[in-house]
C-alpha cells in the first residue's frame, strides 16, 4: 500500500511587544491538554545534536528565495481577497522535507529554490540563529511519525533534520485521537496561542506529518500614535468604500518609479514593514513580478508620512496546486521518491496547508537609527522633496529581513 506524508506548514505573525518563544515549560515529551497526555516516542531524545557552522547566505540564495516567494504569491493571488504567506515557512518546511528527497523529486524542488540541499539547510539554519540573536523571530520543526507503521527512519535524516532544523522527531499512533490533539496543541503552543489547530482529522493511512512553525514579534522603531489614528474611506480592488481604522506616522525610506509608489519602515534589530502601491494603469499582479529586490528605486527625501491601515487578518490555503505549478510535481504522485527517509515504505506528499495570522497597529517602534537619518536628511542645506505614501487603496506588503534582504512574509491587503 502507498503510504503518504501530510506535510503542514504553520506561519503566525504578529507585530507586538509579545515576548518570543515557547515556555521551557511547553518544551516537553508529548503534549498536555484538559489532563490529557499523548505517549509520543522521540526518536532525537539523547542523541547528540550538533550545532552546524553557517554561513550569511550568499546571493544565490537570496535570488533563488525572492523568485520564489513572488511566484508562490502570485499562485495564491485572487483579485479582491486578502492573503498573506510566509515564504519563509513554506521554505524551510518544505527544504525539511527535501532532506529526505532523491532522484527527479529532489531534483525538482532544488530547481524549484534554485539551489542544492546545502545551500538551503546553511540558510535555514542561519535564519533560525539570527532569528534567536535578534529575539523577533521564532521557528520551531517538528516531525510525526505514525508508530502502527513500524517504518524505520534513516539516521541521515534524522540528524539533518535535529542539526539544521533542531526538529523533534515524534512516533506516535496515527489512529489514537490523541496523538492528534498532542499535534494541534504543539502548534498551539509554538504560535504562542495565535494558531489554535492545524488538523481536523488524522488518518491511520498517513505515514508523517512535517510541521513548521514560526512567530514574528516586531516593534516599530518609530511608532504610529494612537491619538492620531482615525476612520477613514478605504477604497477597495472592486471599486467599494469603507470606513476603517488608518494609522498616521512616519516611514524611513521612499521609493517610487513608473509603476509604483512605496516605503520602508522599520522595526528594531534588522526588519522593516514594506509596502508597494501601484499606480494607475498598473495591476498589483504586474508591480509584483516586475519587483527588483536587489534594485529598490529608493530616493532622498526630507521626510515621509505614511497612512496606513491598522488591521487584523488570517489566511489559510492548501499549497499542493501553487507548488505543483512551481514545479514540485513528483513530490504529490506515486512517482515521489523520498527513499533518504525510509525504504520500508513508499512515501508522497498528500496536503501542504499554510495558516497564517497577522496584527499590526500602533505599537511597537522606538526612536532609533532610523530617527538619525531621518534628522540627518532634515538638515541638508538644499532639502529633498518630502513624501506621502497613503495605503488607502490595495497595496502589497512584505515583513523583510534587512540582512538577507528576503521577504519572512509577503501578503496582499485589498
């Protein structure tokens, strides 16, 4: 019988003070919920896990993630729907998952990142540490294995997975409907309670389920202040108008050129808040495909207000279809080939499903860096022009890791 993998990717993001990371007290052997406890085999528990040496990634990488993080939007982009991924989720759940690929499958999704296994794994796992270091974002993996399989697991993968991934390896039986709480109460507590559930059902048919899971507390280096927030029309990609809460403060960089307007602003420790609005003529779609990440038309200016919405939203949306067109086709059909997991059984892709949710309001940003430049630009003997940027039609957005220069998430607000 052909045995399937569920791979589940979970993305929270939240700009907050919130603090970040799970309790010691939620990093435990199974999972509790109402007095209820999962007996779950981990198969890293006291094997030696090494801490790998990495590298900033290069440009390689950088490229190869931008392409797919466009085109992965792109994929889930509906005219008139509010969406938001996190590309950075998707990648190391699905590079996770790579670990265990050989042949065409593997093949297909390295062309898909455009990069080997290597690349990849020293990128994750750099993101995670940098990630730690700067205490915004935080990324938990994790991998379920149904014990009534009796399917023995490569140690390659396994230490991959722990070194690169610092994934716990669970086994635990699929047919238990507690095993089943246990996983949607990990992924309730590794979103820090913004994620309730990932599953509504498991299956004695399924064979692992790869879980990623991440959080983004960002606070605004220069905050929007509440006593200026107001209602105002927001015009939307069908034409309608609505009264919503918009936020007035300041950015720190402008861009514009034929095509589009936007700007930067920044959090502390590396992030920034990007948005792009099209101009007349030009759909949120073009602007999208046509955006140069190592090339931002960025111009000097005195100073730059901004207006944009404060907001609360969720998405949730099944990858298979997207990830199939971007090319990872074999990895949901008989023809995968995940043989550096396991030899005992035959194994593919069934269902990828992403969730995210996100919050941004007037919290979060100290005068910093950011009000030097600003200052610095306000001084010059012959002024630069000063801008207003107003998100008061649909606009793209990104959360960018200023290092790395890769969007974390990258979603549409209309």
């Amino acid at each position: 019988m052909k045995k399937i993998i569920s791979g589940l990717l979970i993305m929270i993001l939240l700009l907050s003070l919130t603090a970040c990371g799970a309790d010691e007290s939620d990093k435990k052997k199974g999972s509790k919920r109402n007095g209820s406890e999962v007996a779950a085999q981990e198969l890293t528990a006291g094997s030696a896990s090494e801490t790998p040496e990495v590298h900033v990634p290069g440009a390689d990488f950088s490229e190869g993630f931008n392409a797919f993080s466009v085109n992965l939007l792109l994929q889930c982009y509906k005219k008139g729907q509010n969406i938001l991924i996190s590309p950075y989720s998707v990648y190391a759940a699905v590079s996770m998952l790579n670990n265990g690929a050989s042949g065409e499958t593997k093949k297909q999704i390295e062309e898909m990142f455009g990069v080997s296994d290597d690349v990849s794994n020293n990128a994750v796992a750099y993101l995670m540490q940098y990630g730690d270091k700067k205490d915004i974002v935080r990324t938990a993996n994790s991998i379920w294995l149904n014990e009534n399989l009796k399917m023995s697991v490569k140690d390659a993968f396994l230490k991959t997975c722990g070194n690169y991934y610092r994934s716990a390896v669970m086994r635990a039986p699929f047919s238990d409907s507690e095993t089943l709480e246990a996983i949607n109460n990990w992924v309730d507590e590794n979103t820090k309670h913004r994620i309730k559930k990932v599953l509504d059902s498991l299956t004695d048919d399924q064979a692992m389920v790869l879980i990623n899971a991440m959080t983004f507390d960002g606070i605004w280096r220069e905050p929007f202040y509440e006593d200026d927030t107001a209602k105002k029309p927001f015009y939307h990609a069908d034409g309608s108008e609505e009264e919503i809460n918009m936020m007035f403060g300041s950015a720190d960089r402008y861009f514009e050129n034929d095509y589009m307007t936007g700007m930067d602003k920044k959090y502390e420790n590396g992030y920034s808040f990007r948005a792009i609005l099209p101009k007349d003529g030009h759909t949120l779609e073009d602007v999208l495909a046509a955006f140069d990440f190592t090339n931002v038309p960025y111009r000097p200016s005195s100073g730059i207000t901004v207006s944009m919405p404060k907001f609360e939203d969720r998405s949730e949306v099944t990858l298979n279809n997207m990830l199939k067109r971007l090319g990872m086709e074999d990895a949901f059909t008989s023809k995968a080939d995940f043989s550096a997991i396991t030899e005992d059984e035959k194994l593919m892709v069934s269902q990828v499903i992403h969730k995210t949710f996100i919050k941004v309001d007037e919290k979060g940003t100290e005068a910093a860096a950011v009000t030097a430049i600003t200052m610095e630009a306000a001084c010059v003997m012959e002024p630069e022009p000063y801008y207003y940027v107003n998100l008061d039609h649909p606009f793209l957005y990104m959360i960018m890791d200023d290092i790395s220069n890769i969007p974390l998430f990258i979603g549409v607000f209309q």
